[in-house]
C-alpha cells in the first residue's frame, strides 16, 4: 500500500513536470491549467483546435468552476466549441480532468493570438475561491493549402484545350493533305499534258526539216534520241540502254498499242539504219519517220488538248 | 563519208551462204544449243578460241565434233589430264636411228580445229603451251618455228562443278579467248529429241560440206563489215564502264569490280559482233550484235572482288547491270 502510494506521487509528479511547461499556475495549488495549440502553423483555409485543461486530485466535484469565460482571439474566429469531463485513477490516485476545446479559422495571414482565459472556481470542501489564468498562445497563420477538387477545372480546361488543338491540329493536317493531292493531281495532269508538248517541242528544236543542208543520217539520230526519251518517260522503261529489238519487248511488257509499237519500230528501224549502215539516207526517208514521230505525239495529245491537235492535224 | 553499203550486203550474202548448210549439218547432230552453235561460228569467223563451260552432258564436246565434221578439215580432240606433257600437245624431235639425226614429231595441236577437252586437268605448263601456240599461232620444236594451219582454232571445255584435282586457269591466259561461253541445259522438248535421236541404233553423223576456203572468204567478208564510229564508242564505253563505273553511273559497281576488261575485250567485242552482223546476214553492226555478244566477251574479263563474292554477286551480274545502263548510241 506504502509503495503504491509513492507510485502515485510519483506519477502526479512526473504530471505535473509535464504540464507545467504549459500550464500557468494559480493561486490554489490543487488546480492545474494547461492551454495549448494543435496545430501551432495553421494555413488560412484550415482550422486550430485551442484545448484549455483543468485538472486536480480527487473527485470531479470537489472544486465548482465559477468562471471560466470563452478566450479572447485575435485575427481568429471561433467556429466550435466542446467540453468534457474525465476521470482517472492514476497510481491509486484520483485525478478529474476538464477540458474545453475552441476549434478556430484564421482571418488573415501572418500572425494569430488566443488570450490567456481567468478561470475562477471555488473549493467546495473549504468554501474558498481561486482564480487561475492560461499562458497566451500564438498561432502562424501561413498560406492556405490547395483545397481538394480546385485543381479539377484546371484539367478540364487543360483537356478541352488539348482536345482542340488536337482536332484543329488534324482538321489541318486533313486539309493539307487534301490540298498537296490535288496539287500532285494537277501536276500530273499538267505533265502529262505537256509530255507531248514538251517532246514535239523538242523534236522541232532538235531537227529543222525546212533547212536545205541538213544532214539526215545525224537528223536521223536525233530523231531516234527524241522517241526513245519520249517513251521512256511515257512508260517508264529503260528504253535509253535498250536496243530496237528490245524496245519492242519492254513496250509489249508495259502494255503498249500495237500501233505505237509498230510506229516506234518503224522509226527505230528506219533510224538504225542511218546511224550505223554508213550508207546515206534519203530526205524523204527523214520526212517519213518525222511525220510518224508527229503523229504519235499529236495522237497521244488529242483526248487532251484539242486546239493543238487541231493545229497539228491543219 | 558514205559507205557502199549495197556492195557490203551484196559480198556478205554471197559469203555467207555456206552458214545455213553448216547449220543444218550439225542440226542433224545436235538438238538445240542453237546459242553454243552461233558462238562456234561466230569464233570461226572471227578467228577466236573460245571456252565452252558447262556440266557435264551438254553435249560441248559433241558439237565440236560435229561443227569440226562439217568443214572439210582437220580436227584433233585432246583429252587434257595431269600426266599430260607440254610434248603431247604441240610436239617433240625424235632421233631417227638410220639417219642418225632428229626429225620433227608435230603434236596435235597441227589441225585446224582443236577441242582441248577438260582443259583444267592438266598442270599450268600445259595450259601455257597451248595457250602461248593460241596466241602466236606458231610453235617453236627443237630449233624450227612451223606455222599453225588456217584457219586455227580452239574450242576448249571446262566444267565449272568439279573444281578437285583441277589447275584453274589464270586469268591472263583466259582473256586470250575470245568468248566464254556458258552452256545451259536443253528445254524440255528438246531433252526429248536428243533422247529419241540418241537412243537410236544408226546415230546421225554430220558431213563435210563447207571448206576451209570457205572459211577464209567469208573471214574476209567479216571484215568488211562496216561498223559505225557511234557503234565504236559504244564498244568503248562498255568496256570503260567495266574500269570506271562510276563515270557512267555505276557508283554501286564501284566496290565490285577488281580489275576491269582489257583492250582485248574491246577488240574481240569489234569483232564478234561483226562476225554476229554477217550471221545475221547484214552489212552493218547495230547495238544490237553488241548487247547480243557482250556477255561472252566480257564475262571472263571482269574480274569481281571479294565483297562481290561475299554478297554473290558474280561477273555476269556485274556485265549485266552495265550493258542495261550504257545509253546505246
């Protein structure tokens, strides 16, 4: 019994030791006050809670609270109050607690003060009154924390903005697109359109038949160098490095007319003969194969351009 | 310069006359190998040998033999085998006992056509004696230089499967042919002519019909076909193309070609394809006999690299891609 009572007194001691860094004193030693801040760094858009304690050995009842008025804040308001009462045995030792508890929001950042509250209350044993006062408390009112969900809007609006470039990013793209195929068509067109131009052009350049002294075995060559070419970007086909007969075989593989090919041959033919016999050609010969060449690149013109086969045909 | 064109067609169809008889006399012989029969004439005609490589059972020897049997001349086959001796090929003096003095034994190399048979089996001093005889058309025995008959020709075999056992010939002694040809399979209809002609009991045998005075005239008929300047610088490119691809496009060939062909290529290509013109009865060479001809004369002088040869690409590849590139004239 001896040694739990020591215990005890050791307890209530070691209590009292802890608390008293807190708690300011009163008059009376039986009431102990303690004030404090949970937390001490409040941001502005959350709350504190100020908890006020009163304890003492023996019953709940044994001292009556007479005063104990609501503190005193600064740049705080008080949103909620509680109390309770408690009991506890400690070492064999009675202690009855109160506590009053001040939930608070800040108004303003910077700092934040709870008063120190005067509690006076009254020994019911002796009759005798005391009066004690909680220490001041300060509280850091920092800046307020991101609240849930206010970010939200942000990425919707991020997302509707991301969406539409994206949707104006492939309307563009799609138009482009569009726009580059319709000019590859047109271009195709026009070069194909200007395929026969472009060698009948060639063809007047390369061999002037209204010349007196033209040689026609080398007019002759020029001639043949003019179809090949002609033929060879109408078919794709390596007809440059490709001998008559082998003209003939690359145009029947490519799907030729039989017509063209026949022309072709009948130029080439007519051709090799001058370039390589040694033999001079005949002018009419020349003529023959030129009005061929003619005919093939006006025929291949007509569906397309019709006052220039027109033309051709005056 | 105007070229009696009319004069060269009319002396080119005249001499060429005995080549429809010489075709059909070894037709009667040999099914098919119409490409190895032109080649033959084509080699006749342009006075060069030529290396027929083929598997075994083409019937190279056999056309040969045949092509040999319709000229009225004479034909010597040698078989070429390891243990053969210089001697054997062109000839030795022997001692006459009597007259206690040497006379000359000529080899058989003294005909008009020579079939050297499986060339690649004899060591490299036999090759060079017949080779060396090819070049010089003359062999020296004991002190005494004879002239090889005209016409002279060889028409050697080798076959490409079975390299054991076997003297490769060097590539100095191979551009002294004038074409390498490479003997093909027959198609099917013909495996079964030659199988019904040959398992016959009275086998066909070609006659003599064309002499060698033939031969001769219409050699000289050869060269009276006229070949354009256009058509010589075409010959020229060609073979610049297989030394200097890059100039004509060729960059890819760059890394592949080791040596390219020598000057002879461009002779031989001159001459075979005006030998090719006269077969073809014209007076004239076209681009046409060049790229008909190119691959034969060129397939053994275009000497590939070993990153061809990682990559296997082969000589003929090599030709190929140049003849389709060189624009034709």
């Amino acid at each position: 019994m001896r040694i739990i009572r020591i215990a005890a007194a050791i307890a209530i001691f070691f209590s009292s030791l802890g608390i008293s860094s807190l708690q300011a004193q009163g008059e009376d030693e039986g009431i102990r006050v303690s004030a404090s801040a949970q937390p001490n760094e409040v941001p502005l858009n959350r709350t504190a809670v100020v908890t006020i304690r009163l304890e003492w050995a023996g019953d709940l009842d044994r001292y009556e609270i007479t005063r104990f008025d609501n503190p005193l804040v600064e740049n705080l308001n008080i949103i909620e109050t509680a109390s309770a009462n408690q009991v506890q045995v400690v070492g064999g030792l009675q202690v009855a607690r109160q506590e009053y508890q001040y939930t608070v929001k800040p108004d303003g950042l910077g700092m934040a003060y709870v008063d120190g509250i005067i509690i006076r209350y009254a020994d019911r044993e002796t009759g005798k009154e005391y009066r004690l006062a909680s220490s001041r408390l300060e509280l850091k009112v920092v800046d307020p924390l991101p609240e849930p969900g206010s970010y939200l809007w942000l990425v919707i609006l991020l997302s509707i903005l991301l969406s539409s470039l994206i949707a104006i990013y492939l309307v563009r793209r799609i138009r482009a697109r569009r726009a580059e195929a319709e000019r590859l068509a047109r271009s195709q067109a026009a070069s194909e359109v200007s395929l026969e131009q472009k060698y009948g052009e060639r063809l007047r350049e390369e061999i002037d038949l209204r010349q007196p002294d033209l040689d026609v075995n080398a007019a002759f060559g020029r001639l043949a160098g003019v179809l090949r070419r002609y033929l060879a970007a109408k078919y794709s086909l390596p007809l440059i490095s490709a001998t008559t007969s082998e003209v003939r075989g690359l145009m029947a593989e490519a799907g030729a007319d039989e017509r063209v090919i026949a022309d072709t041959l009948a130029v080439l033919e007519s051709a090799d003969i001058a370039k390589f016999s040694g033999a001079a050609q005949m002018r009419s010969e020349l003529e023959r194969a030129y009005t061929i060449l003619e005919g093939m690149l006006g025929t291949d013109t007509a569906p397309r351009g019709g006052a220039e086969s027109a033309k051709r045909d005056d | 310069m105007n070229i009696d064109i009319q004069a060269i067609q009319a002396k080119i169809e005249r001499e060429s006359a005995f080549v429809e008889k010489i075709t059909a006399e070894v037709g009667k012989v040999i099914v098919g190998q119409n490409y190895m029969i032109e080649r033959l004439l084509i080699g006749l005609l342009a006075d060069g040998h030529i290396l027929l490589e083929g598997v075994p059972g083409l019937a190279k020897t056999m056309t040969v033999k045949a092509l040999s049997a319709a000229i009225k001349t004479q034909f010597q086959r040698i078989q070429f085998t390891p243990d053969l001796l210089p001697a054997d090929i062109v000839g030795t003096m022997i001692y006459d006992q009597k007259n206690g003095s040497f006379s000359t034994k000529k080899g058989p190399i003294f005909s008009n056509l020579v079939l050297a048979d499986e060339i690649n089996r004899s060591p490299a001093k036999v090759q060079s004696a017949l080779l060396e005889a090819m070049q010089e058309r003359q062999v020296t025995i004991g002190d005494t230089t004879f002239p090889l008959p005209a016409p002279f020709l060889v028409l050697a075999t080798q076959n490409p499967i079975e390299q054991e056992g076997t003297y490769p010939l060097p590539e100095a002694q191979v551009d002294r042919f004038m074409l390498k040809l490479s003997v093909g399979y027959p198609d099917r209809n013909e495996e079964l002519e030659i199988m019904r002609r040959m398992t016959r009991v009275d086998l066909p045998q070609a006659s003599a019909v064309v002499s060698p005075q033939e031969i001769i005239n219409a050699r000289r008929a050869v060269h009276e076909v006229y070949i354009d300047p256009k058509i010589e610088n075409y010959i020229v490119d060609i073979v610049f193309a297989t030394r200097k691809p890059k100039e004509y496009g060729l960059d890819e060939l760059a890394d592949l070609i080791a040596y390219g062909a020598s000057p002879r290529a461009s002779i031989y290509l001159s001459m075979a394809s005006k030998a090719h013109a006269f077969l073809s009865r014209r007076g004239y060479v076209t681009p046409e006999d060049i790229r008909s001809i190119a691959m034969d004369v060129l397939r053994h002088r275009v000497i590939i690299t070993y990153e061809a040869e990682a990559e296997e690409i082969s000589a003929e590849d090599v030709v190929r891609k140049i003849i389709n590139k060189v624009e034709v004239p």
